[in-house]
C-alpha cells in the first residue's frame, strides 16, 4: 500500500494498546469490572492486525502480542517494561515507547544514577536530548537504550502543568518541581539506533500512535461494539470476539468504500 510513514524505513510499525468494554450489569456496582481488548494496529495496512481479549485482571503488557521480526512497536507509557522491552528486542523487534520522568530508574554508563529531570532543565536552551541511556532491571545487566526528548511548544507545555496541577489536586498530594519541569517535555525511550534513525525520524515515528485511536474509534462505530448484553461469561466473550472478528473481516473493504484514503500523507 502506498502512504507507508516515511520514518519507518519500509518496516512494519505495530501500535499496541487496549480498550476496554463495560460487562453487562455492572454500573453502579463495579465500574471496574470490564472487558479488555489488547489490540496491535498496523502500518501501512492501517488496520488492526491482532486482537486479544481479557477480562480487567489482564494487564496492559509490552510483549502480550506476539513479536514480528523486524516490527517498530510503538506505544504509551504504561507500556514502558524493561524485561518486556528486553524480550521483545530479543525477539527481533525494535520500539519506540512514551516515558514519564520517574517511569523507570535511569543509569549512567557505569550504573550510576541518572537525574532526568536535571538533564532535561539542563537542556532547556536546546530544547532536544538524544543520548544514550541505561534503565535498570529486576534481574540481569540493566537495558541500554536511547532517550530522546522533546521540548513541548509553550502552549502544550501550559497545558500538561495544568493538567498535572489538576492530577495532584484531584488525587490529593503535593505536586513535585520534578514532574512540572517534565510536564514540558515529550519523553521517548526506543532501541532504534541513531544511525539509523535521526531524532527527526524518532519523534515522527511516535506521532503515528494516535492512529490507533482512530481505530479504537472506528472499531466502536463502525460494529457497534459495546457491552455484551449477558453476564454470563459463556455467552459475553464469543459476543465481544465475534464483533472483533466483523471488523478484521469489513476493515480490507473499507478503503475500497471510502471516497478518500484513511491513510494520511507520510509522517
């Protein structure tokens, strides 16, 4: 298909995520009880490729989908899992993952620690990090990998304090100089190298995320998926699997329907 992201170098690019569907009979009574659906979303096919479904003890893993030799795995940052990431590197596979500032315990070449937000307020005036970069882990040699983060415009930036103003307000503790000086940055973790992939190429690739958003979406109105109207566990799974299969069935139709391509011009 023509409109592969520019940034991908002709590699798959995998999105994972996980959306989630109310069990039936349970507002009011436990909101967190649902259906979860681990989903991979592929470019340039612009379709989801995989579908798993749990109930909301499955959690949200970098490596529940299985890997593709050679795949770029983009996703957010609850999906940042050193061993996970270590063994989907293992596997052949690269990735690009969002970070928060004390997502992970960062290290120095020697295993030293690493202040990230005193990198990132050291780099204010560039307004771009690319280094190097080791992340430690439960067992084994930490995972070296490479940090690339970006300074958010003023106006986004504005807007993630407040909204992290907002988080500890809501959530009733003090909020850290720390986590407002990261709130103006766009942190990134991948295994991509820099000879490789430019920092540009780093950051374009992460921007496709989104796409799978839209999926979310179109999977949502384009089926009709919503909850399953039984409780009985028998009937609510083949329910929700058999709208998930309707839509790897329709979605090949679609861009055929369509009057203009779903694919955007080339990150």
């Amino acid at each position: 298909m023509s409109g592969a992201p520019k940034a991908s170098r002709g590699r798959l690019i995998r999105i994972v995520d996980a959306t989630t569907v109310p069990k039936a009979g349970t507002s009011g009574r436990n909101k967190n009880a649902v259906w979860r659906v681990h989903s991979a979303f592929d470019l340039p096919r612009e379709r989801f490729g995989h579908f798993e479904l749990t109930d909301e003890r499955g959690g949200e893993t970098l490596d529940r989908i299985p890997a593709v030799a050679g795949e770029i795995r983009l996703a957010d940052r609850a999906y940042l899992q050193p061993e996970r990431m270590a063994r989907l590197r293992d596997a052949g596979a690269d990735f690009v993952i969002r970070s928060g500032w004390k997502s992970a315990r960062w290290l120095d070449a020697e295993g030293g620690l690493v202040d990230l937000t005193a990198e990132l307020r050291k780099a204010t005036a560039g307004g771009m990090i690319d280094r190097p970069i080791w992340i430690k882990r439960k067992s084994g040699a930490p995972l070296a990998v490479r940090l690339v983060a970006i300074r958010k415009p003023a106006q986004a930036a504005a807007a993630a304090r407040r909204k992290a103003r907002r988080t500890a307000q809501k959530g009733g503790h003090q909020l850290s100089s720390q986590t407002l000086d990261a709130a103006d940055w766009v942190i990134l973790v991948t295994s991509l190298k820099p000879k490789d992939f430019t920092t540009a190429d780093i950051l374009a690739l992460y921007r496709l995320r989104w796409r799978i958003e839209l999926g979310f979406k179109r999977l949502k109105s384009l089926i009709g998926l919503k909850g399953p109207p039984g409780t009985d566990e028998r009937s609510a799974r083949p329910h929700i699997l058999a709208h998930l299969l309707i839509i790897l069935l329709l979605e090949p139709l679609v861009d055929e329907l369509e009057d203009s391509p779903r694919l955007a011009d080339a990150a």
